[in-house]
C-alpha cells in the first residue's frame, strides 16, 4: 500500500513535485485515467509535497531568524502578521518535539527546541 510514510524518505521535495506533475498531468489531459495505484501514490506524493513544504518553510523561517530578521519582517514576506509568523513557527517546534518523542530520531531533541526556542525569541524581538 502507497503511503506518504513509505516514500517520503526515497524523495527529495523536486522529485516529489516531479512525479506529482507527471501523474497529475496524466489524470487531467490522458488518453487514459490513472490505475487506481498511480491515484494513490499522487495522492500519497501530494502529502509529502505539502510536508516536505512546510519543513522547509520553517527552516527558512529559522534561517531568517539566525540572520537577524524581525518577525514583522518575517510574516511581511509569509503575507501575514508577525504575531501569525511567530506564532506559527512556535507550533512548528511544538510538532517537532512531540515527533521525536514519539520516535526517538526525526524530530527534535530537547536540546534542539531549546535552541529554536531562543532563536525565536519574543514576538517583538
């Protein structure tokens, strides 16, 4: 069975997208519909496109922070609020601490949310 979990650690975000691409294509202009598996894994490849986005987005949401960005500088170039940005990424290192609790690896550990949490800082900062 086609899961987000069991291809999104064989793929990189471009060639997630890649195949997304090929099959959504195939699906909207084919000759032919899609085989019920090519459904599933795009469905399956959608997931980890979104995950593997919004990774990426708070790690670049870090690397702001750690080149001194302000977070009303942040949220202006997410297209909203600092409060929405900060608060946000607050979430994001939540989730990371509960999946590395729940699996020992991915994640962070809990010297790593301590430092993302002072690279956050204070919503003013």
């Amino acid at each position: 069975m086609v899961t987000p979990e069991g291809i999104e650690k064989g793929v990189t975000l471009t060639t997630a997208a890649s195949r997304y691409d090929e099959l959504w294509l195939r699906d909207a202009v084919g000759d032919a519909p899609l085989r019920r598996e090519e459904v599933l894994e795009m469905l399956a490849l959608g997931e980890v496109i979104a995950r593997k986005a919004v990774y990426g987005r708070q790690l670049a949401v870090r690397s702001a922070r750690s080149s001194g960005a302000s977070w009303a500088q942040i949220g202006a170039a997410l297209g909203v609020s600092k409060q929405a940005a900060w608060e946000a990424h607050g979430r994001w290192i939540d989730d990371q601490a509960s999946q590395h609790e729940r699996s020992d690896y991915q994640g962070l550990d809990e010297e790593q949310v301590e430092a993302a949490r002072r690279l956050a800082g204070r919503v003013d900062d």
